[in-house]
C-alpha cells in the first residue's frame, strides 16, 4: 500500500507542472481564466474586474481569495500562478482522499476497505481532471469531505465537550465560501447537529460562526451588484432560456426540456463516479438491497451504523436538491456541478460493505479484490472515454484555438484595440490586449446588456472594434440577447484561427471586425484590419 501511495501521489504532484499548452488542450477549463485575470487584476490594484473596467462577482469567493493571494506572490508572471494554483488544487484533492482514509477507518478495520476508499477517490479520473481545471471544484470538495469528517467526530471529541457546534460553523461557512450553492450541504449538516446532539444550542452556534464568515461576502455583492448570487449563475441561465424561448414554446415543450436537462444532470450524476450509468445505476440495486438486509438483522440502534448513514442520507438529499436545482430550474446541467456525488457514494459504499459484511462474512480478501478489479476496468473504460471525447469532439483542444486567437491579437493587432468575447478567458489572460467579456458571467454590465436584449448596443456604446469568438455564438447561443438580426452582416473577417477542415462553420473560430466602427479615425484599415477580411453575408 505504502509504494502505491508514494506513486499516486508522486504523479498527481507532478501533473499541475505540465506545459501550459498541454495543461489548456487537455485540462484547464476557459472559464478559470474568468478567475486567473481577475485574480492578476485585483492583486495589481485594478480591482475585482476581469477587463480593468467592469466589475464582477461572478465567482465563488474562497477560490478567488487564494487566488489573489497566488498572483499578489508572483506579480509579473503569467504562468506560475496557474501552475501553483494547480497544484493547490491537487493538494487539496489529495487531503480530501486522506479524509475519506480516516472516515472509513473510523467505522471499518477492513484495510482493503480502509485503504481502497481513499484509492477510488484519488485515482478517478473525473476528479483528477477536476483538480487541474483551475476551477473551485477541488476546494469545495475538501470543505465537504471536511464537514463528513468533522460530524463524524473526527478528530474524536473529549468526553463531557462538545466542539460540534463551532467546527460545524466554521468548516460549513468555509464550504459555503468555496462554493456557494454547497450551502446546501451546511443546511444537512445543521440538521445532522440537530439530531445528534437533541438540543439546538450547536446548530446556533453554528449558524452564528457560518453567517459572521460568510457576511463580508454578502455585504460586498449586496452593495456592489445587489444580489449575493454570483452573476455567472444568473448569466448562464439567461441565456440558455432566451436560446430556448426565441421560438414559440409550449408549456408542455418546457416542461418536456425542463426534465431533459434534469436527467442529463442525473446521467453526469452517475458519469462522475467514474464507473458509468448502469454500473453505478446496479450498485445502487445493491446497495438498497444491502441496506435493506442491513436493517433487518442489525437495527439502527447500531451507532457505528446509525450516525454514518443518517448522515449520508442527510447529505444525498441535500445533492438530490441541488441535482434538481442545476437541471429541472436552471437548465445547467454542467459536469463538475455534480462532482460531489463521488465522495458521497465513495464513503457510502464503503459503510454499506462494513456492515453487511459484519452479518454476512461474504466481504473477504477475494471479493473485495474482485471487486476492486471490476471498479479498476470501470476507471479505466471511463479514462478513456474523458480522453476520446477530446480527440474525437476536440474537447478542451479546441482551447488552443483560443491560445491560437490571443497570440494573433498580440501579435497583430495594435494596443488600442477593443475586443470583445464570450469565451473570453485564455484571450483576455494572453493577449495583452483590451478584452471584455461579452457572455456575462465575469461582467455585469454585459449581464444588464443580455437582460435587456442590448448587447450589440453595448459593444457600440463600448466602442468596441473586434469580435474574438466561434460563428456559432453570435449566430445561436448569444444571438437572442444582441437585439439585431445576422450579426455575421455587421462584420467583416480579419482573421480565421481554428484548422480548415473542420466540418461545422459554426466551430471555427476567427477574429471579426464591426464594420462601421472601420471609419473612426483612431481605427485605421492599416492598423486594425478593418477591410482586410472578406465581409460574410
């Protein structure tokens, strides 16, 4: 076990150190450039922005504060915040795996059990993906393994003291920090107090510790942006409903895709545990057969038994919530929304074999080598997967068309340029250039744009001079909040990025040009390439 360790956690130290190229094609997500430009912005005093002039709060505020923390320690260097921030992330990750070791231990002497629980989260490689996004996912992750582990009484409280109260405050307010909706997990967890301690003076003293923690973030996005709901959240809605209801709709074709994308959260549900739908959808089976038998020959006046399933019980509904909430409501069933799934079942699966195990002796070495065999080929088919839908769908690769686009900027287009772009991110970080993020989620001046269907109006009003962006989001996904027609008539071609032969248009990804901006006097055809590229009709 211990060379297996040392290897695990040799690789997984030494991935955030990858070349960056490598590091955008395969893993880091443009949207935690959203988080790196701000981050370098704030901490040179330019403020929570990410183009120098637009505020935002469309992130999670924990990760941001780290985050500045990182870029205030290495000014003037571009990549190594993002190789440390990276591999933070993975520190975080790999804490988290040794918080499952200690859980697991607490109810199980198994060591197959004991050590294959922390295993299966550190090797999934949905979650490794996770820890190398330069996303919050990892922090929030440890927060909530944290809080499993803190309820659990870990570490083990001296008899007659009761320190529930004030952990469960401060760990549950630090994951609401890490990421925002996770407070639903604060709110299971102050029912778990609730029910454990049979007294409500904890789950005050826990609610006080989490509200003075998290009231500076409150204040400051009440009083900045009056809402203390990021607006990278109300953004993405907005847009996926305008897209929808731009034609005629039905209550019965809105609820047909209310549940669609509800179920396409659960089919990501059940991805991120790494072993597939079926397979987890027929360890569920298993478990509830487990359960059932459980129950029925060792009651719940087992408290080795009792606190650990009360508590994931708890904590499933809490995610069942939040699976309903990103699917049926918000219509953004995105992959890492989702992540949390994974410790969950991890150290669900592993409590359902210890007490089974102790009234049907069935859970020797054999078996559960066999079944580590099975999860190992679930891990591995799911490895491949994540990988061939890079290749095949281009996945993160085609990132490097925005690499590819930021570096054109750079090097060709003057300082004075204005651009805008909804996958703003890697151009905003790499241009050098003056770059506003046109999709919302890190500006809210755009956000009131969107709502009012005046983006176009606001690229005017913001003289801006170029487009950086795939065909497809003017022309589909942001088409309905620009309030004109064909914006493709309004712009003409100065470049085009992305690699001939793909097969859509909509996914090439080229540098536009507002036409009529091409007469203003500081914008000459000779320095901005107003006329250089053929107009698309």
């Amino acid at each position: 076990w211990g060379a297996l360790l040392v290897g695990i956690v040799g690789v997984r130290l030494l991935l955030p150190w990858l070349p960056m190229e490598w590091l955008i094609a395969n893993t880091l997500s443009d949207d935690a450039f959203y988080y790196f430009q701000v981050a370098r912005n704030a901490a040179a005093g330019r403020g929570v922005t990410f183009d120098g002039e637009h505020p935002t709060n469309g992130f999670h505020p924990l990760w941001m504060g780290m985050s500045i923390a990182v870029y205030a320690l290495t000014p003037n260097q571009p990549t190594l915040p993002i190789h440390t921030l990276l591999f933070v992330s993975t520190l975080f990750d790999l804490a988290a795996a040794f918080l499952i070791f200690l859980i697991v231990s607490r109810f199980s002497g198994n060591r197959l059990l004991c050590w294959g629980a922390p295993l299966l989260y550190a090797l999934n490689p949905y979650l490794i993906q996770a820890s190398l996004s330069g996303l919050e996912t990892p922090l929030a992750l440890f927060f909530l393994v944290l809080l499993i582990a803190v309820l659990l009484h870990l570490p083990a409280r001296p008899a007659g003291k009761s320190t529930g109260g004030w952990l469960t405050g401060l760990v549950g307010g630090l994951l609401t920090l890490a990421r925002l909706d996770y407070g639903i997990f604060f709110l299971a967890a102050l029912a778990y107090l609730a029910w454990q301690e049979r007294r409500l003076a904890p789950v005050l003293t826990a609610s006080g510790i989490a509200a003075v923690l998290l009231l500076p973030w409150l204040l400051w996005s009440m009083g900045n942006f009056g809402t203390p709901v990021p607006i990278s959240a109300s953004a993405h809605t907005l847009v996926s409903r305008e897209l929808f209801f731009s034609q005629p709709r039905t209550v019965a074709e809105t609820i047909h895709w209310s549940v669609r994308q509800g179920w396409e959260a659960v089919r990501l549900t059940f991805r991120q545990t790494g072993a597939g739908l079926l397979a987890t959808a027929g360890a569920f089976a298993i478990g509830g057969a487990m359960v059932y038998l459980s129950l029925k020959n060792a009651p719940l006046a087992q408290v080795s038994f009792r606190a650990p399933l009360v508590l994931l019980i708890l904590f499933l509904a809490a995610f069942g919530v939040l699976v309903f909430i990103h699917g049926v409501i918000r219509w953004a069933p995105r992959p890492w929304y989702f992540l949390e799934f994974a410790p969950l079942a991890i150290v669900g699966t592993a409590l359902l074999l210890e007490n089974f195990s102790s009234i049907r002796p069935w859970t020797n070495r054999t078996t559960l080598s066999l079944l580590g065999f099975l999860i190992a080929i679930s891990y591995a088919g799911s490895a491949a997967a994540l990988w061939e839908g890079k290749t095949r769908h281009r996945g993160h690769t085609n990132q490097l068309d925005l690499l590819a686009a930021a570096m054109f900027i750079r090097d060709h287009l003057p300082p004075e340029v204005r651009i805008a772009s909804f996958n703003s991110g890697i151009i905003g970080y790499f241009s050098g250039r003056s770059v506003v993020h046109a999709a919302g989620l890190a500006n809210a001046s755009a956000f009131e744009a969107m709502r009012k269907h005046a983006l176009w109006s606001y690229f005017i009003e913001n003289r801006i001079t170029h487009i950086a962006d795939y065909g497809s989001a003017l022309t589909y996904r942001y088409q309905p909040v620009l309030g004109i027609g064909n914006p493709l008539e309004r712009l003409g071609v100065t470049a085009t990025i992305s690699p001939p032969d793909l097969v859509h248009p909509g996914a090439m990804m080229r540098i536009y040009t507002i036409e009529p901006l091409c007469e203003y006097p500081s914008y000459s055809s000779a320095s901005s390439g107003c006329g250089s590229g053929s107009k698309i009709r």
